[in-house]
C-alpha cells in the first residue's frame, strides 16, 4: 500500500520521503528502496513502537526537511491496538486487512476510529457482500472517516488516497496525540520479571476494573 | 432501485499493454451479455473493472460509463447508492459471524430492512442441498451453501440494476434456477462462463485471451437451436446428478 501511495504521489509531481518503524526486523527498507526516494527503516527494539513514532516525530520531519522532501510518509507496525501515534496536524490513514473479518473493526481501537482515512485491503478474497459489511463495520466504529477498497497488488485505492494525501495541510509546530496513550506505568515497563502483586508499583488495573496507583 | 439505460466498456489494455482489441462496447437494459476465455483470460478481472466501475485506475486501464457519462463517485463506493451487485468466484465466507448476523448487517449496509435475513436463508435454501440455517456460522458452510446464500443475498438484498455473475456453475447449485432469480426484468447481466448452456444462454459474448477483450461473438440461430437442445440435455443430467446425491443407483439413460 504504501509502495503503490508513494508512486501515485510521485507521478503527482510530490517528492516524498519514507520512514518505516517497525519493532524488530524489517527489510521494507529494501522494497521501498527501489522506488528511488529517500528511506530509513527505524526500530523500536525494546520500546513501544507507538510511542517510539511518537518519541521521533520531529526527528522524521526534520529528516524529510534535509531530503528536500514535500512530504513525509510515516509506516509504524501499531501492534498493541491502544495507542494511535496520529498527530492532530497529520493525515492519519490505517491500513486494514479485509480477510481479518468483520469483527476487527471494532477491535482495533484508535489506530482506526481516529483514523482520517481507512484502506480496506484485499478485498478480491470474499464477496462483494463481505466487503460491504466490513464496510459497514469500519463507519460504525468511525463514523467520520473515509473508507477506501484497496488492493496492495493492484495498487486499487491509491490515487484516491494520493488525492487525499495532496489536499492535506502541512503541520504546525504545535503538534498533540489525537489519543491518550495507555496509562500504564509500572515495574513491568522498567524490567520487573517475577509474577505477583507484591512486585508490582504503578498504575495498575484489575479484571474487575478497579485501577489503583501503587508506590510512592 | 436506481434506474439506467445502458452501461459501456472501454477498452484499456492486455497483460502486455496491448490495447484492447474491443475499444468500447454499450450494452443496454435488458441484456444478458456472456464473457468467455480461458483460465487466466481476465475474465474475473474485467468484471472486476465493472464492479468497481473503473476510470482508466486499474490495472486494465478500462474506463467504465454509465448511461453514456462518468458516473458519481460515490455511487463508486456507497453500497447504498450502488449499481452493481457481484457473485465474485470466492466459494467460501471468511467472516466470523452467524448467517442471520450477516445479512442483517449486510441488509443495513445497502440501506435495506434488516427483517430480508429470513426471506435470503429461504430463497438459499431452494439452490442447495442441505438447508442452511439462520444460526449457522458462515465459516462452517459448504461451497455450494456459501454460494447459494451468495446468490440469495444478491437477489434481495443486493437487488442492483447490474449484476455480474462469475462462474455460478462450479458449486453445484442449480445454475439455471441461480441465474433466473438473478436476472430480473430490466437489468443488465454479465455472466463469466465455462458451461456450454450457460454461454449460450446469452445474445452477445465478450471473448476474452490475455487480459485483452478480443472479440464480441452474437449469438447465431444455429447457437439459438444448439442450446435448447443442450439445455434439454443438462435437465437430464441434472436429474441423473440428484438421482446419484441421493444415494440412489442409475438404472438407465433417462
Ligand atoms: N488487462 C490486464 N492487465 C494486466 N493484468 C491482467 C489483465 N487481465 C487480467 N490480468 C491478470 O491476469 C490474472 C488472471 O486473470 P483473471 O483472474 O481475471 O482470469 P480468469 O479469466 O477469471 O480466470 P479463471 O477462469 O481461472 O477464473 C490476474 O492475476 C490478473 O490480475
Ligand atoms: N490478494 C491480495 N493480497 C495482498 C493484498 N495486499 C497485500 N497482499 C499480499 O499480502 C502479503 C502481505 O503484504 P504486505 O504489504 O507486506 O503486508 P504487511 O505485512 O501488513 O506489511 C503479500 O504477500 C502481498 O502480496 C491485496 O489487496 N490482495
Ligand atoms: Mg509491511
Ligand atoms: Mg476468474
């Protein structure tokens, strides 16, 4: 999706410039590569990918700058399905795998329902039927966004998300989260490993959902 | 239902950017247009261009008109504006949900009562062998019952003024039944095919080779007097078909 974006926005005269986050391996550096414009692959290693994005923002765009680049297209792999690393000054566009059912929609959270723009792919594997209800799924977990069937071998969708792409705004200095991140903070983020309340301090939440705070 | 008079196809171009043979085809109101080839022909992929009624943006580069201008484009996306309803060649549902769930859903999508579901399972359950069920997930159907509710649903509740019909003959529902109940007064029906009787079926047919359109065949009076014939033929083979499902032995060549 992201090679056939970057195509259209190029045969739209843009200069755009690439970064890839991803969590632990990823070679989409190399794929991407070959559309001749600049491309960095970044790793969070240890670090939430999401909030890694977040962390480098500023650092992508002034990277985008020094490129010459008109605009900066930013791939993170959103594995944990809480946070959203979407600027308010930014297009958000989440990419969803049709084939993943109907129900995923609703499972995604803030990647998709504070989504500008959501991709729909691999429609060509089910039914029209199928397509329509995910659909139907998408806009009732975010009414406002624009749904687009999409195909990552045919590169179906892309002009109309280039289009998008081009009458978006630039971004402002004072950039916020769309979303607030998950609130937990606690032993386990700094390398607790043993298991029981007792080793536990932070914000922490039962399964009953009573949240606490616990430590000094 | 949205009224139209005529849908036309440009040509774009085959798998190696020759042009297509066809430049532009109009069909009208009414008509029931075949399109044949070989496996891998494109076939599936020019319906796909009607489907998503393609402006020079896929791969084919074929544009598609509606009554003779480009259409809106929400009627491009908006199920609840949509022209076109599509039996694709998936045989099987990959949603997690129930059959009931579904097509209610399905129902709300195309702007439609949701109170259909009953009457879909229904209509399904005349094209298959084994009734499915209102409670039935849809990932445990059979082929031949997925694509039975495939057609029921298109029936009612994609009920669009084109319908694309892509080899209903492999799943082993009744053919002839499916393609009646999909091609209702009016519409325009594009039927991609293998099946002799089904092909022949049809006034016009788009010959497909190499992702080109190549040739637009009319039907001949000969062809016309071939399928009665041949439509004769596959009732009895049909009847022979039931006989065997059912357990039951051929006597003789009825
Ligand atoms: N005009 C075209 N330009 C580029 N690629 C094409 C074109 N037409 C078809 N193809 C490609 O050829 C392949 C086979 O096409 P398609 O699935 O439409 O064949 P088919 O005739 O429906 O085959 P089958 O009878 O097996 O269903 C697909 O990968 C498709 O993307
Ligand atoms: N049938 C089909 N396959 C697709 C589509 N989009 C991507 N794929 C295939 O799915 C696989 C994963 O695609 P990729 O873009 O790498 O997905 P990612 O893992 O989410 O980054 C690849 O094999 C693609 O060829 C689509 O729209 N239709
Ligand atoms: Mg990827
Ligand atoms: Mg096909």
């Amino acid at each position: 999706m992201l090679s056939s974006l970057t195509r259209a926005l190029i045969d739209s005269g843009m200069n755009p410039s690439i970064v890839k986050v991803d969590c632990l391996w990823t070679e989409d550096d190399k794929r991407l590569g070959r559309l001749g414009v600049p491309v960095k692959a970044a790793l969070s290693k240890d670090m939430c990918p999401d909030h890694f994005a977040i962390y480098n923002t500023e650092d992508m765009l002034a990277w985008a700058e020094d490129n010459g680049s008109d605009i900066l297209l930013n791939e993170t792999a959103g594995l944990c399905l809480r946070c959203a690393p979407y600027p308010n000054d930014c297009l958000a566009v989440c990419v969803i795998d049709i084939t993943s059912g109907p129900n995923n929609p609703l499972k995604v959270g803030p990647l998709m329902t504070s989504a500008d723009v959501v991709m729909m792919t691999k429609g060509d594997m089910v039914s029209q039927a199928e397509r329509e209800v995910f659909r139907e799924r998408v806009l009732e977990a975010n009414p406002t966004c624009t749904p687009i069937e999409a195909n990552g071998l045919t590169s179906k969708g892309s002009v109309e998300l280039a289009e998008i792409v081009l009458r978006s705004k630039d971004v402002s200095s004072d950039m916020r989260l769309r979303n607030n991140p998950p609130f937990s903070i606690c032993t386990l983020c700094a390398g607790e490993t043993r298991i029981g309340k007792e080793y536990q301090r932070g914000v922490l939440r039962r399964m009953d959902g009573f949240t606490d705070y616990r430590g000094e | 239902m949205h009224e139209i008079n005529s849908l036309t196809i440009l040509g774009g171009n085959d798998k190696d950017d020759n042009c297509d043979f066809v430049d532009s085809i109009k069909i009208l109101k009414g008509e029931i247009i075949g399109v044949v080839g070989p496996t891998g022909s494109g076939k599936s992929t020019l319906i796909g261009d009607i489907e998503q009624l393609a402006q020079r943006d896929t791969q084919s580069k074929r544009q598609i008109l509606i009554d003779d201008a480009v259409p809106d484009n929400d009627l491009r996306s908006d199920p609840r504006k949509k022209l076109v309803a599509q039996l694709s060649q998936n045989m099987h549902f990959l949603a997690d949900m129930k059959v009931d769930e579904f097509l209610r859903m399905h129902a709300k999508s195309r702007g439609k009562p949701e109170t259909l579901s009953g009457e879909v399972i229904e209509i399904a359950n005349t094209l298959c062998g084994e009734p499915l069920g209102p409670e039935n997930h849809l990932t445990a159907l059979s082929g031949g019952q997925s694509r039975a509710l495939m057609t029921a649903d298109i029936a009612r509740i994609s009920d669009s003024p084109i319908v694309l019909i892509d080899e209903i003959e492999n799943a082993g529902i009744r053919k002839q039944e499916a393609l009646k109940l999909l091609s209702g007064e009016g519409k325009i029906v594009i039927v991609v095919t293998h099946d002799p009787v089904l092909a022949l079926l049809t006034e016009k047919r788009i010959v497909m080779e190499n992702g080109g359109m190549v040739k637009i065949i009319e039907r001949s009076g000969k062809e016309r007097e071939v399928c009665s014939k041949l439509a004769e033929l596959d009732e009895r083979i049909i009847m022979l078909r039931e006989t065997i499902r059912r357990g039951e032995t051929v006597e003789e060549l009825i």
